[in-house]
C-alpha cells in the first residue's frame, strides 16, 4: 500500500494503543508486530485521525506545520507499510493482514 | 518512527522501566514429557503448588487492565496442563495474544486444524538440531520426530507462519542454513536464541556454547542472512563485532524493566532465564510488603526497582564496545560464576574466555524439578527438600544485582 498524507487513514481494528511516558507502544495482533509512537504528538495525531480528513490535516490541528511535518510523515508512512495504519475508506478487506 | 520532541532516548526510558512489561513470559507448568539436557527451567515434575486455571485466569485480567499485548506461554511443556486451550482462550478473548512455545507433543492434526483458526494464537515449535541425530543429543529420543509430526500438522491445516525455535548450540551452529530451509519448507518463521547457562543448561553450558571462533560465524550468518529471523533480542552481547544496528533489535538486557517471567507457582523472576532466589521479585498470590497481584510485583517489587537504576559498568567501563553490548547478559554472567560488573562469557573481546579459567563458584538454584533420571545429582542433592505447602513465602534477594560481584571475586 502507497502511502499518501493527502487522504484518511485508520488505525487497523486489530492494532492496540498502550500509553507511555515516551509515547505509546502500538500492538498489531494480526501481524504481531510491535511499534513504538517515540513522542506524544505523535500519538494525539494517531489518536485524532478519524477526525480528519487525512494526515495533513491532522497534522496540522495538532500544532505540525510545514517543513516540521517531514518526520511525522515519514513515521507515517512506516506505519502504513507495517499495516498498522489502513486507508479509511474503503474499508481493507480482512485479507490484508498477512501474518 | 521519529522523535522531535526533546525525549531521552527510547533505550534510556526503557532501562528506567515501563509501568507495564512490553513482553512477557509465564511457564505455565514444571511438568514435561521430555527432560531436554539444557532446559532452562529445570523442568519434568509438575509443582504441587500449580496455580489453579482460576488463579490463571485472575492474572490475565490483570494482564489485560495493564495492555500487556501478549504472553509467552512455555514450561515445562504447557500443553501437558488439562485447561491449556481453555486458557489460552481465555487470554485472547481478553485481549492478550498468546505465543506458546511446545516440543510438539498435543499437536495433533484436531489441534492443529483449531490453532489454523485462530488470529491471536502462534506457535513455537523447539527443536535443537536440523536432523534427528543433532537435536535428539540434546531434546532426547524421539523428539525430532515429535516436532517435525507438528510442523507438518501445522502445514497441512494451513496454520500460517509458526516459529521453529532454535537454541544456537556449538553442534547446530553450522546448520543454520538447514534450519532456514527447513522452516521455509513449513512456511514457518525461524527463531534462534542464545544458550543461556540457566536451570540444567548450568550443567552442560560449559561443553554446548558456541566457540568464540562460532560466536563470530553465528554473528555474520545473522547479518548476512538473519533479516527473516527472529532473536528475541538474544544476541546483544555480540553487537560489538560490528557496527552499531548491524543486528536488529533493542540490544539491551530488559529483565525487570520490559520482560520478566511468571513461573508455574506465581513466582515473578527478571527474566525467563533467571529461575533463582536472587532474581526472584515477589509472588502474584502474596503481599510480601508491596501488596499482591502482578502489577504490585511489576511496578513495586524492590528487585525490579533495584534493576531500574543505573548499573554500573565496572570492569566493562573503559571498553569502547560497552554501549553496544552494555556488558552483556546478567543471567549468563550470574550462573557461571563471573561478576556481574564484569564481561559476558561469551564477550566478544575475548574477556569472559580469561574469566572462565579461574575458579569459578556457580550458583545453583533453589528450584529443580527435573525427574530423578536426569540433571546433575550432586546439585539436587545440595539442595533442601521442601515441603509442598499452598503459598510460599516470599524469599527476598539478599542483595542488590549491581553487588552480585562482592560475592565471588574472580
């Protein structure tokens, strides 16, 4: 899957968040896969996303502008291509999970 | 994924601790079909004292309120338990994904067919050798066969991506590519791990542990080819061969600040291979001061507490591969007899091979539950007879980890 800040993205229904001083620390039950989300705002971001219509957005609501935007997307990006991260709509079929 | 804000490394926090483990192991019984010569745990017998499925099922709702993703279930052998599947049910309807790691006994083509049909459940099969000679030295007769039977269950009910666990011996270390084609074969996941002199593995670590000659073919078979094999982090004390991040993973010993290990009684250890009364933390079914349940244990236990500060580097200090390897692992430094403050054995600038020449006083465990044909006589004789008793007090470490050195000055 393509990442593109420019449209919706969802946690995956079988990814878990776990708060922590740091950040948070992401589950992917499918995959079982571990993240780490290493700041707080990252969180909120990825916490906020069905609020928005996609990561810019979002992005930006949180305080992110601009040239300041380039890690978080990177980071974004990583999480769209461990399937942590789905595209809102269409719903992802159950099969994109490879475990 | 990034960090902007001005946050201390993620390393540093996590040799501070998190207020949950990231993973953790429970060896759910002491009871097992096979007595493998190396088992960390010492297991064979059941233990009178057993947590009942009860007591079980209490700690995963606690497992579940602290958002421990998943538990590693071993043993013993854990499926030889009567309410094994009624608990590993249990743990992933309440949001906590179980691993279970098994020689492959109860793999049958039925259970097989019901672990296909389950998203939150893997499966871990052990074997120690790519043929049936190699492995059955160690696992004993019949247990290649035992496990293979398993992975072709596994396969055949379409079970997708079980673990094939390997402990890197000095007589399996040049199969690793058999080991790879073998799981590839299942369309299975290969996982090898590091011999940790722990439980029986005390008895015969001096005659099973790769060479330093092998640590370092080990070391460059996992660079060149280890991008689809799993660790569990286990080989940290040889990141110094090469460049920082050439080995993937955290390197950095998490016991008592991300991982640690429940035992079949409720007893809470660091780590998975640190089955003694000095790492020993507290019991679930007990307050010993700092109040009962997993979470009082975890987050209170004075042991883990201790584990949380900053160690000392001691005689590792001056060595520019100290942040690599930050001194190596405690368990295997502990059960041979060397330093804690000191090198690793298996160091790899050479520093563990001068320590383990001098004598050596290696700490035995208060626990064995190896059945009488196997394990060391002398060390179950040395040991005391306990009595079976419902709930055990709570043997507090004697000292803090960081003084284990005061003791037995190499």
């Amino acid at each position: 899957m393509a990442f593109d800040p420019d449209r919706g993205w969802r946690l995956h229904h079988q990814v878990a968040v776990r708060p922590e001083p740091f950040g948070a620390l992401l589950y992917h039950f499918g995959t079982r896969k571990l993240s780490f989300l290493k700041n707080r705002t990252i969180v909120e971001v990825v916490n906020s996303l069905a609020d928005h219509p996609d990561i810019r957005s979002a992005l930006r609501a949180a305080g992110v502008d601009g040239t300041q935007q380039g890690p978080y997307l990177h980071a974004f990006g990583v999480l769209v291509q461990s399937k942590m991260l789905i595209p809102a709509e269409p719903p992802s079929p159950e099969g994109s999970t490879t475990s | 994924m990034t960090a902007t804000a001005p946050v201390p490394r993620l390393i540093e926090q996590f040799e501070h601790g998190l207020d949950a483990p990231i993973c953790l192991t429970w060896e759910l019984t002491y009871a097992c079909n096979l007595s493998c010569v190396h088992c960390l745990s010492s297991s064979g017998k059941r233990d009178p004292r057993e947590l009942s499925t009860q007591q079980c099922k209490d700690i995963i709702d606690e497992l579940e309120r602290m958002q421990v993703f998943y538990v590693n279930i071993g043993g013993g052998e854990p499926t030889v338990r009567s309410d094994f599947w009624e608990l590993v049910d249990y743990a992933t309807e309440h949001h906590v994904g179980v691993k279970f790691s098994t020689n492959g006994v109860r793999i049958d083509e039925a259970v097989a067919a019901k672990l296909a049909a389950s998203d939150y459940v893997d499966v871990q099969i052990s074997l120690d050798g790519a043929t049936a000679e190699i492995n059955d030295a160690v696992r004993g007769p019949g247990s290649f066969a035992m496990a293979i039977r398993a992975l072709e269950n596994l396969s055949a009910a379409g079970f997708k991506d079980a673990k094939i666990s390997v402990v890197v011996t000095r007589h399996n270390v040049d199969q690793l590519d058999d080991f790879k084609a073998l799981a590839d074969n299942y369309g299975a996941t290969l996982r090898i791990t590091r011999l940790r002199p722990s439980g029986r593995g005390a008895d015969v670590w001096d005659d099973l542990h790769p060479t330093a000659e092998q640590q370092v073919q080990l070391y460059n078979w996992l660079v060149a080819k280890g991008e689809r094999v799993l660790t569990g982090d286990s080989f940290f004390h040889l990141s110094g061969l090469g460049e920082p991040g050439a080995l993937a993973g955290l390197n950095l010993c998490g016991a008592g600040r991300v991982v640690c290990l429940i035992d079949p009684v409720g007893d809470v250890y660091a780590c998975p291979f640190a089955i003694h009364e000095r790492f020993l933390a507290g019991n679930i079914l007990s307050d010993t001061g700092f109040g009962a349940g997993f979470q009082n244990v975890w987050q209170n236990a004075p042991l883990f507490r201790e584990l949380r500060e900053p160690q000392s580097a001691g005689a590792c200090g001056s060595c520019g591969h100290y942040d690599s390897c930050r001194g190596g692992c405690m368990a295997a430094k502990f059960f041979t007899g060397l330093p804690m403050d000191g090198p690793d054995p298996e160091c790899v600038q050479g520093f563990g091979e001068p320590a383990l020449a001098q004598d050596r006083d290696k700490p035995k465990s208060h626990l064995d539950h190896s059945r009488s044909s196997s394990g060391d006589p002398s060390r179950r004789s040395a040991r005391p007879a306990r009595a079976p008793i419902p709930l055990k007090l709570l043997a507090m470490p004697a000292k803090a980890p960081q003084k284990f050195c005061n003791e037995s000055p190499v």
